[in-house]
C-alpha cells in the first residue's frame, strides 16, 4: 500500500524493455509503500503494475540523449537528467533501476540523500538534493555544458584538455572518463562545498560494493542479513557487474534470486 508520507520514487529508462533485475528493482520500492515515476522515452512492453509513466521528454529532450564512447552506455546522460529531474521535482529520491530497496526510504530534514560507496567515492546512483542546493546547481552548469575541465584533474590532464578543446577535439560529455559527471563530480564538490558531514556511511545506501557483487548475492549460503547492517536501506546492484549472467539459472537460494522475485 502507498504511503503518501515516504517520498516519492523516480528512475529513468531508456529502450523498450526493462528486463528481469530493473523490473524487481522497481518493484521493491512499491512493496515499501513508495510512489515510484518511471521517466522514459518510449513506450516499454514490460512495466510492473503500480508503476507511474512520464514523458522524459518534460526533463531534457529527447534529441540530447547520448552513451559513453566506450561502453555504449547512457551512464553519463543519466547523470545530466537525474541532476535537471531533481530540480523540478519536489520530494522527491532518484535512483538508478539496479537499485533494490530493503526498507522505507526517507530524506533526512536538510534535505540530502548521498552516500558513500566505499570510504573515498560518494556515489549518486541514490540521491536527493534541496532544490535550492548549490551543489545541485553546480552539477547541473556542469554538465549542461557540451564539455567542461574537471577542476579535480591534474594540471597535466587540464593543459592537455585545453589543447585539444584549441584544436577541435574537445572532449563532450560522453567522451569524458567513464564516472567524471557521476561519482567524480559529486564526491569532489561535496568535500568542496563542505558537505560530508551530511553524507550517508556506506552500510546505509551501499552494503555490498561494486567488486562484490557476484561474490555475496550469487553464494547460496549466505542470507541478506549476512551482508547488510540494521541500517541499510537498499542494495545497488551494479548492473554492468552482473552483465552476461544468465538471471533465469542463478540458484533460488542465492540472495539474487529472492531479489527478483522480491521475496526480500
């Protein structure tokens, strides 16, 4: 059953199917009593029941949409809408769809949601900004930019950017190190601005890290309460980690498993 009380849930898909994980993903947010609001760009043949359709189009245009040059992936872009979508909208948590909720999540009262996935990254594959919040503005200058200069590069990187940008080969958005318009940026204008202290520990948003995943949710012998503390929210997933695995054949007993069926 909803509770209007929780905030709201909003996530971003691009293509026409969500598939196994993201669908069991979205759904245990619904279990918790969360309204959950899919953004997407088509129309998708495979939506849970109870999920909220919205035109993606209303955060940034389609036409804008772009991958990373190496991976093929809409990372980088998903970075851009999450920061533009968490200025419009009120009450309001993005999360990636490998994102699986354990329990009713809630924004602490000054109004940031972030966390650490191992003890020097602050992630943003779950996050909450105050509208007002500088460091949402600046991630939203930044990466509404058609290239920037990370300011946390080396002087060596930075020249050699600035001469590339002289000769016509800047590096866009989707050319940049894979994580600099996630992670890279949040973590290092957090500490800039000042704003650890408002930062979740990594038991609460990411008890298993991304080197762990096939480790801890694929062994049979281990519970969910084998890898989470009392404090822990949700679980990330790291889809890219599980890349190749054939969901249909992983053991029932496995934490993954009960994932997807939701039956954690």
């Amino acid at each position: 059953m909803t509770n209007n009380n929780l905030p709201t849930i909003n996530t971003l898909w691009i293509g026409s199917k969500l598939g196994l994980m993201a669908s069991a993903c979205l759904k245990s947010f619904i279990k918790h009593g969360h309204v959950v609001n899919l953004y997407t760009y088509q129309n998708i043949t495979d939506i849970p029941k109870g999920i909220n359709i919205l035109d993606a189009n209303d955060i940034i245009d389609e036409s804008k949409i772009f991958r990373h040059h190496k991976r093929g992936s809409y990372a980088p872009f998903s970075d851009v809408f999450r920061y533009n979508m968490l200025k419009v909208i009120d009450n309001g948590i993005y999360v990636d769809c490998d994102v699986y909720c354990l329990k009713p999540m809630n924004i602490p009262e000054h109004g940031h949601l972030l966390g650490y996935e191992n003890p020097s990254i602050i992630s943003n594959a779950i996050l909450a900004l105050p509208q007002e919040s500088e460091l949402l503005d600046i991630l939203i200058h930044l990466t509404n930019q058609p290239y920037f200069t990370p300011e946390w590069y080396s002087t060596y990187d930075k020249i050699r950017l600035k001469i590339k940008r002289l000769f016509g080969r800047a590096n866009t958005l989707g050319k940049m190190g894979w994580g600099v318009t996630g992670p890279s940026a949040v973590t290092y204008y957090t500490k800039q601005l000042q704003l650890t202290h408002l930062v979740q520990e990594i038991d609460v948003l990411y008890p298993i890290q991304h080197h762990e995943v096939k480790q801890k949710l694929l062994d049979e012998k281990l519970k969910i309460s084998d890898i989470i503390s009392q404090k822990s929210m949700c679980v990330h997933l790291y889809n890219e980690t599980l890349r190749g695995i054939d969901l249909d054949a992983i053991a029932d007993k496995c934490i993954l498993s009960k994932m997807l069926t939701n039956e954690i």
